[in-house]
C-alpha cells in the first residue's frame, strides 16, 4: 500500500506543471481516477502487506530451526533418553522439532530405521506444503493484479469511445480525460501490487527452499545413528 501510493506520488509529481498549485492534480486524485477497480486493486494492496509480515514472522530461521534445539537432543540421544528428546522437540513445536518428533515416535517400530525414515519424510512435506501455501496467496495476486489493471483499461477506453460516439466525434480532450486516466491509473496500480507481490512471493520461496534444505541436514545428523541400528538403548530411553 505504502509502495503503491509512493509511486502514484512520484507519477502525479512529474506529471504536474510548474504553475499555480491550484492547477496541480492531487495524489488522491490521481488515484480516484482509478475508479471502483482502482480501489479494488488498492485493496488488495492491503492484502499483500498482511501477508509480507506475516512472512516476515513466520518464514525465520527461530521459528523453523530454533537455535539450541539440535544440540538438546543430540544431548539426550547421546544419553539414551529417546522419550525425553521426544518430548522436548514436541513442546518446541517447530519445523525441526515435529519432524525429529515423528521420527523418535518411531524409535521401537517394526522396521526401525526404515519407519522413522517415513514418518519424518510425511510430516516434512507436509509443514513445507503448508508453508507454501501461504505464498500462493501472494501469488495469485501477483497473477490477478495486473489483469484487474488491464480490466480498468479496457472499461476506461470504453468510457472515451462511448463519449465520442455521444459527441458525434466532437468531444472535447476534457471530456475523455476521465476514460483515459482511469485506463491509465488501473494499469499503474494493477503493476505497482504486482511486482511488490511477485517479489516477495520468490523471496520467501527461497528462504523456506534454504531453511528447509539446512533442516533436513540437521535431521541426518541427529538421526543418522538410528540408521546403523544404534538403539541398544531405546528401553532404558523410553522407560
């Protein structure tokens, strides 16, 4: 939102002459040239903010991978104390903490390793799937903004054809004025939201691609000794 008004700024800055501010056009304006699609786009401007803070928030390295955690639990499977660990990256409830709890969920199964190895791999793909379906929000706007923008073009060139057609063709450069700024505010908006969104979206992507890729790392080390069968201490862990 703030983006797109800066820009709209910038625009009805350049365009203003040097002469009386009274003849000046305000940013506000500008943007009501926009019409109801202007403020639609505009709305979903709003939107894309909620969602970047919201990414900001939720898409970090302490809330995915908490620093402290892997040494924890390397510490109590060093023990022999699976149930603890366990407990531990439950409470934590982090990417890395459920997927190393859904392993250890599996410590005494039938086929070790080969149970633990599935169990982690289900709840991974399903936290990175809800993590990217947040950014398909982010997204679709980036997709839908630009057509909306595109939308209040071809309605603002409507509303000039139409005038013309009114006038005979005699209408005056001030009486088409309205149909073209509205074409042309729409789809100045519809990419000043989209390339923010776009952004953004393959921002937060590659985060979650590298924290991630970083986790499953961390999760071969913690639980590469259950691979070798290592669990000659599991009953006095889990007791």
């Amino acid at each position: 939102m703030t983006l797109c008004l800066a820009m709209l700024c910038v625009a009805t800055a350049f365009g203003a002459e040097d002469g009386d501010q009274e003849t000046r056009i305000s940013l506000w304006s500008t943007i009501a040239a926009g019409g109801i699609i202007g403020y639609i786009i505009l709305l979903t401007s709003l939107v894309v903010l909620a969602l970047v803070v919201e990414g900001f928030i939720n898409i970090r390295h302490e809330k995915l991978i908490p620093t402290g955690l892997a040494d924890d639990v390397r510490e109590n499977l060093r023990m022999g104390e699976y149930q603890r660990a366990k407990e531990m990256c439950t409470e934590d409830d982090s990417f890395l903490g459920r997927v190393i709890a859904a392993g250890l969920n599996e410590v005494n199964s039938m086929f070790g390793f080969f149970d633990m190895q599935n169990a982690m791999q289900e709840v991974s793909e399903r936290n990175i799937s809800k993590l990217y379906r947040r950014l398909d929000y982010l997204s679709f706007i980036a997709a839908v903004a630009p057509m909306m923008g595109l939308l209040g073009t071809v309605t603002g060139m409507i509303r000039s054809f139409n005038q013309i057609a009114l006038t005979e063709g005699a209408a005056r450069p001030s009486e088409l004025a309205g149909g073209i700024s509205e074409a042309l505010v729409t789809t100045c908006l519809g990419l000043v939201v989209a390339i923010p969104a776009m952004f953004f979206a393959t921002f937060f992507r590659n985060r979650i691609d590298n924290f991630v890729a970083e986790a499953e790392i961390e999760v071969e080390r913690l639980m590469g000794r259950f691979r070798k069968g290592k669990t000659e201490n599991t009953g006095a862990g889990s007791a």
